[in-house]
C-alpha cells in the first residue's frame, strides 16, 4: 500500500525546488486520502517542459495506468515560481484519482468513460483542494459549440474506439478544438452533481460512464 514521491534533480533548474515540490505532494496525498484511499503509487516529479501547459505555468500531468503518476516541470517558465504550489497540488490531486479510478477497474474505453474520467478528476481536485475554481481546459468552449460538440460526440461516445488527440488534444482543431474532451467531460459530471446534491466527485470514484450521459445538458 506504497505510496513512492521520486523527484528527479539532477537538473539544475529543477534541483532548488527539491524540497519545496517533495512537501507540495506529501501535502496533496494527505488531502486526497481524506476524502479516497490511495496504494500502490510511484509519483515522479522532473523536469520534462515539453509535456507541460504554458497556461498553468509550465506543469502537466500523466498517468499511464493505475500505479504511475509522471508530474512534468519546466522551471524556467516565467510564472513557475508564483504558480508552482497550487497548480502543482492541483495537478497532483487530479492525476491521484487517475490512479483511484483505474483501481477500481472501471470498464470500457469509450469517448464518454474517458470525457467522465477526466471530469471526475477535475471535479475531486476542486473538492480535494478546496480550490473554486477549474483548471482552463475544463471551460475551453462557448455555449455554442459545447452544444454543437456534444451532440457529436454523443454520437460515438459508446464506440469502443475513439480519437484521443483529436477529442482532447485538438490534433485537428478546425474539427475538434483543443480541450473539448476535458470541457465536456467537465459539464458532465458538474450536471450530475447539480442534480444530485447529496452526493460529490469522491463518492463517485467508481460510478460507471454512463450515469453521467442521460441528463440531455445542451441537446
């Protein structure tokens, strides 16, 4: 029942933020184990500036499966020093329930279970942190095209294979724009959460996709 905080320092740039990025996670498991039970994590923290979003002052999370949390850093962005504690806890706690969610073998590779999968861990990183505000991928469209791009993708989100870069990514954005996956994804589960009071992002850890599709937000 592990959890592994690993920072990398061997670059210099990286190497005076040591100690201050170690106590950031500790902080972050400990809010995220109140609300949901962690095991069997290996967190790495480095600098990797290509896998970052500008928009959030050089950090960027990936979790490639239920045990792997890789959290990139460019610590020569401008705002890093400024940002470096909230997006980072911020960041953390959305990639940990990553980790939750795949635990709890969560079934089916679809466009719906991955909008939801983020959603969800957008919605828990708010409750986690306290933070009131989303990240900017999950407000990336006006109302208009959330409406539009939603009846497309409700279109195909049961299909067992779907475009991630294209949904999330915005590899074509003239089609889809960046983002879209996260955005829609988000209003998703804050609709539901809406409608349903008595219940919150960590209670619903392990809820299936679907329970999320049939409230008809924007169509």
């Amino acid at each position: 029942m592990s959890i592994n905080v690993n920072v990398l320092s061997a670059s210099n740039d990286t190497k005076p933020y040591s100690e201050e990025l170690r106590s950031i996670a500790a902080d972050t498991i400990a809010s995220v184990e109140k609300l949901l039970p962690i095991k069997d994590v290996d967190i790495v923290i480095y600098d990797n500036p290509r896998a970052t979003i500008d928009e959030i002052g050089g950090i960027g999370g990936f979790t490639p499966n239920a045990n792997v949390i890789f959290i990139s850093l460019n610590p020569r962005h401008p705002d890093f020093e400024k940002v470096v504690k909230e997006e980072l806890v911020f960041t953390l706690a959305h990639e940990l329930h990553h980790t939750i969610r795949w635990q709890k073998q969560v079934e089916g590779d679809t466009l719906l279970e991955a909008m939801v999968f983020e959603g969800l861990a957008d919605h828990f990183a708010i409750e986690a942190t306290g933070r009131g505000k989303a990240s900017p991928w999950s407000y990336a469209l006006t109302p208009e095209q959330k409406k539009v791009l939603l009846k497309k993708a409700s279109e195909e989100w049961k299909q067992p294979t779907y475009d991630n870069n294209l949904w999330f990514f915005g590899s074509k954005p003239d089609i889809i724009p960046r983002w879209t996956g996260y955005t829609l994804g988000y209003d998703l589960v804050a609709s539901y959460l809406q409608k349903h009071p008595e219940t919150s992002a960590s209670k619903l850890a392990s809820a299936d996709a679907s329970e999320f599709a049939n409230d008809g937000i924007y169509l």
